[in-house]
C-alpha cells in the first residue's frame, strides 16, 4: 500500500480514538477503561509521528516541491502533539487537568493532519512515483507494527532545522 494512503488511515485511526474518548467522557466511564482508551491512543500518536520521520518526511524533503516549508511546519507539529501525550502522562487519567491535556493533544493533532494531508501528502503524491510509496509503505506499516506495543517509539523533540539538515 501507498505510503499516503497508510497515513489517511493512521490519521482516520486517530480521529476515531478521540471520538472514542468522547464516549468514554460521555458515559462517565471509569478511569480505568479512560487510560486504556487513552493509552492506545497514546501510543498511535507517538509511533505515527515517528514513522513519519522516519520514512515519510526524509523523502518528501527529496522529491517534493515544498519539502522544506512542510517538514519544518510538520516537526514543529510533532513536538506540539509529543508534549501534550507527555503532559497527560504526568497526571491522573479522568482528572480535569488530565482531560485538558487531551484536548490540547486533539487539537494540536488535529491542526497538524489537515495541513499535512493539504500540503505534504499532496506534495509527495505529485512528486514520488507509485512504486516508491509502495515501498514506503511496507517500511512505514513494518516500523510501525513493530512498536505497536509501545516500545522502541522515538519520543524525543526534534529541531525542525537541524532534523532538515540531517535529512535533506
Ligand atoms: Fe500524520
Ligand atoms: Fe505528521
């Protein structure tokens, strides 16, 4: 599968688990069933945003027209949506406080997926041949797959200048 289409479902997976905790807020659910929920979701926020720099925005600084202006938005992005799943790490899930930093995550994930799939998915399209993104999406669906537990996520903030340095 193509690596843009890989990414649309990544970012639909995404809006759904938001929408999940909606629900869960909805129905007064118990913390516990709040943090699993939360906690899936977690960790398809980070592994998404790590895949990416991975396999998808060294190629675009390659082959796309705007590489540069979209990668540097995006790992700006990034670092937005990292620090906020962070935050709510740090407090009890259920907890105002807690709800708060899941919204701030939604929204700053929610920014960031409608320009990256305007600007760079659209980009990489007009740029990348099919075959290419093919093959980047058997590497983007293998890395992801292997932390879908969790482990081995590169959480860290990036530079957006210095990731654009090493890359392009
Ligand atoms: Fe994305
Ligand atoms: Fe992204």
């Amino acid at each position: 599968m193509d690596i843009t289409e890989l990414i649309l479902v990544d970012h639909d997976r995404q809006r759904r688990g938001f929408a999940l905790s909606d629900e869960a807020q909805g129905a007064k659910a118990d913390n516990e069933t709040v943090q699993a929920i939360w906690d899936g979701l977690a960790v398809l926020l980070d592994a998404h945003a790590d895949a990416e720099e991975k396999f998808f925005y060294p190629r675009l600084l390659d082959l796309g027209k705007e590489g540069d202006d979209e990668t540097e938005d995006a790992i700006g992005d990034h670092n937005d949506i990292r620090d906020a799943v962070r935050a709510a790490g740090t407090h009890r899930a259920g907890s105002q406080v807690w709800w708060s930093c899941v919204a701030d995550a939604r929204t700053a994930n929610s920014d960031h997926m409608g320009e990256e799939e305007r600007g760079a998915l659209a980009d990489i399209r007009r740029g990348a041949p099919l075959a290419l993104r093919r093959q980047l999406g058997l590497e983007f669906a293998a890395y992801e797959a292997s932390r879908a537990g969790g482990q081995h996520i590169d959480r860290s903030d990036k530079d957006p200048d210095i990731y654009i340095e090493d890359h392009g």
